[in-house]
C-alpha cells in the first residue's frame, strides 16, 4: 500500500513538474525573441524563466515535499497566463516592426487600455533616457506580484477553495527566495556585467529583489487576492494593486529625499546604461 501511494505521489509531481516545463519553455522562446529584437523586456523574461525552471526542477524531486504539486503546477501556469496576455498586448500594440520607435519615451497613457494597467507602467519606465536592467526588472516583478498574482489566485478559487494550500504557497515562497541571489548573478552576466557598481547605485532600495522582498510581496499578493473575493473590497483592492506598480516606479526613481532624486536626475542624463546583449544564437540556458 505504502508503495502505491509514493509511486503515484511520484506520479503526480512529474506530472506537475511537466506543467510548469511547458511555462519554461513558452518564457525560454520569448527571451530568445526579446533577446533578437533587442527588447527591455528580456531581462525579466529571463529571470522568470530561471525562476521556473527552478520550480520544475524542485516538483521533479520534491524535495520540498509540496502536498498539491498538482496546485502548485496550476498556479504557475495561471500566472504565466497573466503575464504572456499582457506581452502579447504590447506585441499587438508594437505591431510587426518591434524597433519602429527607438529612441522614443513613451509614457503609459500612450499604450492601450487592452495593456493591464502596471505592465503599461512597466514599459513606459523601459523607454527613459538611460533604462537601467536591474530597475526593469524590479519594475516587472512588481508588476506581476503585485497585479497578476492575486488575479492568478482568484482564478483558482473558481475551481477549489485555496486557502488550505497556504502551506504549499509559503513553499513556493521559500523557494524563489533561495533562488534569487544566484539569478541577479546570471541576469548580470547576461545583460550587464558591471550590474554590481552601476545598477546598484540606483537600486539601494531594491528590497524586493531580496528574499524578504520576495516573501513580503507574494504574502501581500495572498491577502489581496481575499480582498478580490469580498465584494464589499473587491473594487477597492482592484484599483490598489492597479496602482501599486506606478507607485512603486515613481518611489523608485523620483525619492522623497530631495538629494538622492536630483543625484539620480543628473546620472540618468549623464550615464549610459551599459546594457550588453547575447551573441545571435546565445541559448537561454547558456549563462545558467
């Protein structure tokens, strides 16, 4: 009996690790493109395809011991379903000529309302004078913890009750956070070998980047998704997480000490961003 019950607990977690494969590789294929086209979006799209893979790799072992790797699987393509809708907006908005407007800030009541709202944020922020890899990173992630994932968590209400899967989720949390220090590195050598000198100056307050900030935002992202499904809260928490991404952005680069905003002003004008892209042909897995 005990038997049966690992082989198919076995069964089940390779079946989820399967899903979350598929994730990957639907992300791997986008920073390849991204990547070709010279897109800003390719940075984040590498790091959530690092942090997928980890995730695919773990269900495989499961040495996490998550009890629903089947949930766990679900919600990461749910999520993953937020994210590629939004970019597939931007493709649609950018037309069959991604480069036709280089050089050109855009500011985000310039992108359509078919664009969520804190990815419109997010990319506007891409196109200032002088965009640096890590910030567009941070902004992303803001976005999709922020906005996708509690609208990922709803979704899933619709088909079970969540709540007894807390335990799964805060596995996730441990998970990611374990692997975000080891991505940064990968995100450097792949798009900004001197992320640690430059990038850094304009990120001190990068604490979302961190495994604590990871830990904080996906905790808030849970409490927002109950907030959604009260409706007495539902509208008031859809506009906050709408807005939180702008907020964050603004923070970030205009911050209430007047001294560090007007010395960021004058860098952003002054300093270029120090972006490298991978040769043609560079496999994503290649700087793992």
């Amino acid at each position: 009996m005990t038997r049966d019950v690992t082989a198919a607990a076995a069964a089940a977690a390779a079946a989820a690790a399967e899903k979350v494969a598929k994730v990957a590789g639907e992300l791997a294929a986008r920073v390849t493109r991204y990547d070709a086209q010279r897109d800003h979006r390719a940075a984040f799209a590498y790091t959530y395809f690092r942090l997928t893979s980890d995730l695919a790799a773990s269900l495989r072992t499961n040495d996490l011991s998550f009890r629903a790797p089947d949930w766990v699987a679900d919600l990461s393509v749910s999520l993953a379903a937020g994210y590629f809708t939004a970019m597939d907006a931007i493709d649609s908005w950018l037309g069959p000529v991604p480069d036709a407007r280089p050089g050109e800030e855009i500011r985000p009541a310039d992108l359509p309302e078919t664009i969520p709202k804190p990815w419109r944020d997010v990319y506007a922020a891409s196109t200032v004078r002088h965009s640096y890899v890590l910030e567009e990173v941070l902004f992303s992630m803001m976005a999709h913890m922020s906005y996708d994932l509690p609208l990922a968590l709803r979704a899933l209400v619709a088909r079970e009750e969540v709540h007894h899967r807390i335990a799964d989720f805060h596995r996730m949390n441990d998970l990611l956070a374990t692997s975000i220090d080891v991505v940064q590195d990968e995100i450097a050598a792949r798009y900004c070998r001197r992320l640690d000198s430059l990038d850094r100056l304009f990120t001190r307050d990068d604490e979302l980047f961190t495994s604590y900030g990871i830990r904080v935002a996906r905790g808030l992202a849970w409490f927002n998704c109950d907030r959604l499904l009260d409706p007495d809260a539902r509208d008031e928490a859809m506009g906050s997480i709408s807005r939180s991404t702008a907020a964050f952005i603004a923070e970030f680069r205009s911050p209430d000490d007047w001294r560090r905003r007007h010395a960021f002003q004058v860098l952003r004008a002054l300093v270029p961003s120090r972006r490298q892209w991978p040769a043609p042909g560079t496999p994503v897995e290649a700087m793992r």
